[in-house]
C-alpha cells in the first residue's frame, strides 16, 4: 500500500495527474464542444450559454472549502473520499451526456449535466488543493505547484486539440468524445482509488488492519492503549484505533465542530501576512484582465491581424509559454522562494507593459516580431507569477482549513480578474490606450511592493 505522505515523486505525480483530469474538461467545454455545436448550427448565443452553465460552479466552489476541512475520515483520509466522490459523480455525469442521442436537440439537458458535471471538478479543485497543503513539505511547493499548474495546462489541451482530433480520426462525433473522457477520468481515478494519504490509513473497507502498538490511540474517544492486541477496535467505544503520531496529526489538524472551524478561519485570516495575500491575490492578475478585451480589439481592428493569427499566437505559442512559465517558475522558486520569483515576475511584466504602453504610436514600425514576442512573453511571465503565487498560498495556508483559506485565495484572485475585464471599456475610455497599458504597469508593480508583508511573523520569544 503506497502512502503519498512517504512518496515523494509519487506524490507530485498524483497531484498533477488530478489536474489534468481538471483540465480537460474545460478544455472540451472551450474547444470540441464549441466547435461541435457551431457545426450543428448552434447560434453563439446559445454556445455562450453553455460556457457559462459549464463556468458557473467555479465561482462558488468555495463553498466546498469548510465542509472539506470539517468533514474527513481518519479511516480512510481527510481529502481522499472527497476526491473519490467527486470522480464518481464526473464519470456517473459523463455517462449521462454519453447517452444523450443528440445533444444539440437536447441541448437543456445537456448544460444540465455539464453544470452538475463541473460541481464536481469544482470540489475536486477544492479537495487537490487541500491534499498539496497537507502533504507537501515546503522545499516541494514551487515545483508542485509550477507542475500542477503546469499540469492544467495539459489536460485543457488534452480535452481540446486531443478529443477533437480523436473525434476526427475515429468518427461518432460527441460520443466518441464522451467516451474518450470517461475512459481518461476512470484511468486517472485509479491513482487516488490504490493509494492512500498517510501511513496506517485504509485502501479499501476490507483492508488487512495493522495490529495496534503500545500507545494507539482511538480515533475516536482518544483512548491509549496499554499493552499490544490482536485487535485493533478501542475498549472503551468500540471505534478504530490509529498509530498515536497519527493521532496527534489529526487532532491538530482536523476541526472537530462547526464552532472549531469558525474560529481556525477566525484565525487564518486575522494575520496581517494571510490578509496582505489576499490583497495580493486580488491584483496578482488583474492587470493582464484589464488589457485582455482590449488587447484582442486592438490586435485585430487597429494593427491589422486576422483571427486566426490572434488565435495561432495567443491560443499556441502563448500557451506554451505559460507552461513553460508555470513549471520553470514553479521549480526556480523552490530554490530562490516563491516571494522573490514572484517580485521579479512582477516587475519584468510591469516593465514589458510599460515600454509597450509609450511604445503604442510607433507600433506599426516595429512590426510583427515585436508583438509576437510581447504577446508570448507575457504569457510565460503570467505562467511564473501563478506558480509561485499558489506556492506563497501553500505555506500561509493553515492546515486545519486549508480548503476553505486556499479557495478564498483563488476566488479573491478570480474576482479581481473578473472586475478588471468588466470595467476595460470604461478605463480605456478614461485613460486612452498609452494610459490604460501604463496602468496595468503600475497595478503589477504595486505586486512587488507588498510582498514583503505577505511574510510570516515569527512569535516573540517568551520572557524568562
């Protein structure tokens, strides 16, 4: 039995694998559905429906964050059940589409399924993210969190380009895809399903229980055992015994009520370095927000591209580099820490937008070259700040609710995003082009700057 606690490499490998089984249906909602339902006929109003069913959950997935926390099993682990749940529910959902004759002519009960279908990767997101916390020592957290980022990235492409090529070389239009999707989920499933989070946890309902050692405590009531047993059941209430460091883990780490939970989120985001973090979550890409529904007007109607050049650059070579970003920023911040890769990232991309902003009027001279390589550098640069930035959320995060510290993080981050592209078009009309880049350069700056807050204060040492 593979414990994940003690498996460093397999560690890292499950929790990317678990990414990209989040990525991949994103990567099928955005790219083989779409392009399925266009060929059918379906109008974009109809298709953007869709997308925002598909989307809607991931707004709220934090509200998956406190019953992750408050709800585990110290038999058989505090995230895994919840990852198993939530596989079963994204397979028994993909079974249902898979069954649909003709989803364009059942198009309500298709958005139906894939809303429920992405409540359940929502609350795998929220139970991934928790398992990195718990698990990961924090020489790992920059390399984890560039690859599962990293990871993302692949399974987008994978749900994409991979089932729509399968669709093309096999036939059987959207079944074929919804088949090929339940066969990558139920493989990757297999990872959590035969490994378990820590040392003296269950596999399975009938696994072979260890014989309890002296100091066992119960799970339950705390009990100590005296002397070893041939069983491992307490005396005292009849529930499991755990090895006692186990004990002493979960009990730290588990809330053991409602009123406990409460207080541990109290406490997580009374600290002036977890509250300075969010702040920071809130702008960390707001800029790139801000210039994205403006860059994509200003590429195609004022510098001449077509679509399909925007969308060679910015859907190929620029993802590319955000993977690249992702991982390469991911494993330089566990040598250099994530604070200081994310403040170099942060200022290279504020000096990018700057010198992108004064350079607007002479844009035509410089040519074609110039945009492609800003377009893909951002990219890779807003890979890198995403990777250290979860790195930075993995350690401020308390392990007692992580899931729900950690979600609140991602939503502050969306948030910001989200407000910067609603409010684009009137900033661009307020400030002009020059203005608006300029200002993204002073947001992205303004990240470097309070970094230095979202350190940890060390506690005073007692007076003697």
């Amino acid at each position: 039995m593979i414990a994940l606690s003690e498996h460093r490499v397999i560690r890292i490998v499950v929790l990317c694998t678990l990414y990209v089984a989040q990525g991949i249906p994103f990567g099928f909602l955005t790219v083989t559905l779409a392009a399925s339902l266009a060929a059918d006929g379906m109008d974009a109003g109809s298709i953007g429906g869709v997308f925002a069913v598909g989307t809607l959950p991931w707004a709220f997935k934090w509200v998956w964050g406190p019953f992750v926390d408050r709800f585990g099993s110290p038999r058989y682990g505090r995230r895994r059940p919840w990852i198993l749940a939530a596989q079963a529910g994204m397979v028994t959902t993909l079974f249902g589409m898979w069954m649909i004759p003709d989803p364009t002519e059942h198009l309500r009960m298709l958005g139906g399924l894939i809303l429920v279908h992405n409540i359940f990767n929502s609350l795998q997101d929220v139970c991934v993210d928790a398992l990195a916390i718990d698990l990961l020592p924090p020489n790992d957290r920059g390399k984890a969190s560039g690859l599962m980022y990293g990871a993302k990235y692949l399974g987008t492409a994978i749900g994409g380009a991979g089932l729509s090529l399968l669709v093309f070389y096999v036939g059987g239009g959207l079944s074929t895809a919804f088949a090929g999707m339940i066969a990558l989920i139920l493989l990757i499933s297999l990872l959590p399903l035969l490994t378990v989070e820590r040392t003296g946890q269950w596999l399975t309902p009938w696994s072979r229980l260890p014989v309890p050692r002296v100091g066992d405590r119960c799970g339950a009531c705390g009990h100590s055992t005296k002397e070893t047993a041939n069983f491992n059941l307490c005396i005292e209430c009849g529930r499991e015994l755990v090895p006692s460091e186990r004990f002493e883990s979960d009990q730290a780490k588990s809330p053991a009520s409602v009123g406990q939970t409460l207080r541990e989120l109290g406490r997580a985001f009374s600290d002036r370095a977890a509250i300075v973090t969010g702040l920071v979550a809130l702008i960390a890409t707001t800029a790139a927000g801000l210039l994205a529904p403006i860059g994509a007007v200003l590429f195609v109607r004022d510098f001449g591209w077509s679509e399909a050049e925007y969308g060679t650059v910015t859907g190929g070579a620029a993802i590319f580099a955000g993977l690249i970003g992702s991982v390469g920023g991911g494993f330089i911040a566990d040598l250099l820490g994530p604070r200081r890769v994310l403040a170099a990232a942060s200022i290279i991309l504020a000096g990018l937008l700057a010198v992108f902003g004064f350079s607007l009027d002479s844009m035509t001279e410089l040519g074609r070259p110039f945009l492609w390589t800003y377009l893909v550098i951002e990219s890779g640069l807003l890979g890198c700040i995403n990777a250290a930035f979860f790195a930075i959320c993995f350690g401020i995060c308390r392990p007692a609710v992580a899931a729900t510290q950690f979600t609140a993080y991602m939503a502050l981050m969306n948030l910001g995003t989200t407000a910067a592209q609603a409010s684009a078009g009137r900033a661009e009309g307020m400030l002009g082009l020059a203005g608006i880049w300029l200002l993204g350069a002073a947001i992205q700056g303004l990240v470097a700057i309070l970094l230095p807050l979202t350190v940890k204060r060390k506690p005073a040492p007692n007076a003697i």
